[in-house]
C-alpha cells in the first residue's frame, strides 16, 4: 500500500491544491516493485483532497499522475475511495481532514457524527444513522458517496479494469466496515480496551442485550447494503465498461469465476463497452446484466463493473477468546463463541459482487498480552520478521484454512522500512510468486 500522504492538497496563495509529493522517490519505489514482482499498488483516494473545494467540485489531477505513472510500470491499482480522515488511527502518519465543506454542516448539525453514549462526538467519519437525510448540501451522504465513486469511474474510464481492478468502498472510521468504537485518536482508548458503544446497552447475554446487539450489527449491514448497492447501480449503466463475470445456463446457474478482485497469478480483467440490453437495462444494485449467447443452449453472460467493488473489514482480534467477544460487539459486529457475526456482511458483499479486505494475517497469538485474550484476526500494523512472512506465505500458497479463497496481499506499507528490508521482503515474494512445494 502506497504512504497514506501520497496525494497531499498544497495550501498557497489563498487557494489549494492536490499535489503528488515525493513524486521522483514515487517513481523508483515504483520500478522496484515492479521489477520484483509485485502485481499492483493500493492507494488512498481522499475525500477530503479530491472534493475540497465543494460539493461536487472534483480535482483529479494528482491522482491522474499517480495512476498513470503506476500503470505505466504495468502496475494494478486497487483504489480506496477513503470517505474518512486520517490522524486518529494505529499507523496515521499524516492528517487528512473530511471536506471542509462537510466539516461546516457538522458544525451546523453535530448528530451527522457519531456520538457514544457518553455524549462524546466522533468526527472522523459520517454516522451511518444519516445515510439517507439531505444533510450535505441537499445530498444525502449516500448519495456524495455515490457521486464520489461515479466520478472517479467517469475520470479515469481508460484505466477500468485494464489499470484499475478494484474500487474499495469506505464505510466507516479508517475506511473499515465498523463503529468508531476504538477512539485512539482522542485518547479515549487504550488496547485492549472494549471499546464504546454508540447507543445506552445493558449485558449483551439477556434477551434485550441479544435484541440490541442484533439491531445495532443489523445496521452496519444495512449501512455497507446501502452504499455497496448505490455505487453498483451508478456503474452498471448503459455505456459504462463492463467485463465478464461468469456464464451460467438459462435454469439460472452460474459457472466461472464469482465476481471480486482479481488474483495476483491471473491477468487483468479486458473491458468490455458491450451496454445491456435495452429490455433489461443494468440499473439494479442486486443483479447482473445477462446476455443469451446460444439461444438454443439457454446459455447466459453475466456481466460486472470493469473495476470490481470492494470493502475494508476490521481485524478486532482482542477479547477475541472470552465467550462474549466484547470487543468485536462494540466495533458492531455481533460475533461471540455461539455466533457467527460475519455470515450477514459476507451475504450482503456475494449479493453485490464485492471483495473483502482484511488485516494482519500474519500476527501471532503469542506476541500479545495474555490478558488481553488475542487471537489476531488483524489489526493495523507490519512485521519484518521471518515468522510473520512464513505465516503469510502458508496461508498464500494454499497450506491453511484460506486455501482457495486469499485472492491478494497487501502489504501495508510502502516507505523507507520496506526499503531498508528489501531482502527480506524480495524472499518473501518469490515465495509467495514461486512454485508450490
């Protein structure tokens, strides 16, 4: 993943400006990865760079020469459309504030932000409780989200699926699919803390507790539903580059590949501009488009996005052994020892043909605190050891429980420590390029 300040907006003369810092740096980082292997980058696209000016009022240009310098090194692109700001997150090495313009209609209605129930306001990202209220300026936050992601389609149309092959869709605090129940930031928090709720909560094991952790999980669902389905529908329009997603007969099974990201042994997905057919137009956030290729077979395409969608889902792996999981419930995902609280989020990314991103594969049990009752699933955070690229590369190369389903690695991040360990890191990709043993 390229440094979270890659694209930085350049105040001077009164104005501002999107610039690409450190561009000459940028461009050998660039050839080493290439030259060593590496498939692709993962950037940050901020939404308070891109959109400071006002509503709707978008500047590409820094990300316009990031991105042509990245596929000019025949590099992927997976783009975060980051609808948070950095500075109060594990890693934020920079700030990067909301729009200033959404700052100001926070000022003039603070309940746009997420209050816990000590009344204290969390203004990293929007609450998903407004979604659908016209508090931006006549929008709703939905719908800026929507005109966001459609706007960088539009712009960088050459590059769908050709350069850029995901599109991941920020849904909350650091990007992640979660409450902000874990304020670092403000220091309201210290690992392994619980976290905060955003809602009054009593015990989470009495029949109101499981009706209040149902409801409250229930609507970080329908939150990445609503947008997930909004940005689907805005880029599955008539004339918008589409790939093939699968074929499947007229009986409505499926064959081939499931939509998501593309893996790093395969090629890039080619755009196709074939538009639907006018009796069934791509405007619906829950189907594909389908096109009859033997009318005598029944057999069907199923179309996609050229850039598949994706999302950012948190690795709150402390209390993760305790029977309640108290930490995961907080962040809102209601997962205990008897509950899987991830089947519901990986419905609703099937449904929409999107990929999950998850964090800190390559953590252990052991380098954390009894106490704190680990069992990393991820968390923010990079090791260089021999260890933690061994467990990475296992689970790569199809010796675990992921065999089958980890289609990519990101390594987080890109700077001056990957470089001063680049042996270390060179091993570490030909194992994961090299062949199986």
């Amino acid at each position: 993943m390229l440094p979270l300040d890659t694209v930085w907006l350049l105040e001077r003369d009164g104005g501002a400006q999107p610039v690409l810092i450190r561009e000459k740096a940028m461009a050998v980082g660039l050839e080493m990865l290439s030259a060593a292997g590496v498939s692709g980058v993962m950037v940050d696209v901020w939404w308070g760079i891109v959109e400071h000016a006002g509503p709707r009022r978008y500047d590409w240009s820094a990300y316009r020469r990031l991105f042509d310098a990245v596929a000019a090194k025949g590099l992927r692109i997976q783009a975060v459309m980051s609808f948070h700001a950095a500075g109060g997150n594990v890693g934020d090495t920079c700030t990067i504030p909301l729009p200033r313009w959404v700052v100001k209609a926070g000022e003039a209605d603070p309940d746009i932000f997420y209050t816990d129930a000590h009344g204290a306001r969390n203004r990293e990202c929007l609450s998903l409780g407004c979604d659908e209220a016209p508090v931006l300026a006549g929008r709703t936050p939905v719908a800026a989200y929507r005109d966001f992601a459609a706007a960088f389609a539009a712009e960088f149309r050459d590059l769908l699926g050709s350069g850029i092959t995901e599109i991941t869709l920020g849904l909350g605090p650091a990007g992640e699919l979660r409450y902000p129940s874990y304020p670092e930031g403000d220091g309201r928090w210290r690992f392994p803390g619980t976290g905060f709720f955003h809602d009054v909560h009593g015990r989470w094991d009495t029949e109101y507790g499981r009706f209040f952790l149902g409801w409250y999980s229930g609507l970080l669902v329908e939150h990445a539903d609503r947008v997930l389905g909004a940005v689907r529908a805005a880029l599955s329009g008539p004339g918008w580059p589409r790939v093939l997603a699968s074929r499947g007969g007229g009986s409505g099974g499926v064959g081939g590949a499931a939509p998501g990201a593309t893996g790093h042994r395969g090629g890039p997905p080619h755009p196709a501009d074939a538009p639907p057919p006018a009796s069934h137009p791509a405007t619906s956030a829950s189907h594909q488009t389908t096109t009859p290729l033997d009318a005598s077979a029944s057999t069907l395409l199923r179309f996609r996005p050229a850039a598949a969608l994706g999302v950012k889902l948190a690795g709150v792996h402390w209390w993760y052994t305790t029977r309640a999981h108290a930490a995961e419930l907080t962040a809102g995902v209601y997962n205990t020892r008897q509950r899987d609280g991830y089947e519901g989020i990986m419905r609703v990314l099937a449904r929409h043909g999107a990929a999950a991103s998850f964090t800190c594969v390559e953590m252990r049990d052991c380098e954390h605190p009894a106490e704190a009752a680990c069992s990393p699933e991820g968390l923010l955070g990079q090791r260089y050891d021999r260890a933690a690229f061994d467990k990475i590369a296992e689970s790569a190369v199809g010796r675990s429980v992921l065999a089958g389903r980890l289609e990519k690695i990101t390594f987080l991040r890109m700077g001056d420590m990957m470089v001063d360990n680049w042996d270390a890191f060179s091993s570490f990709l030909q194992r994961l390029t090299g062949p199986l043993c």
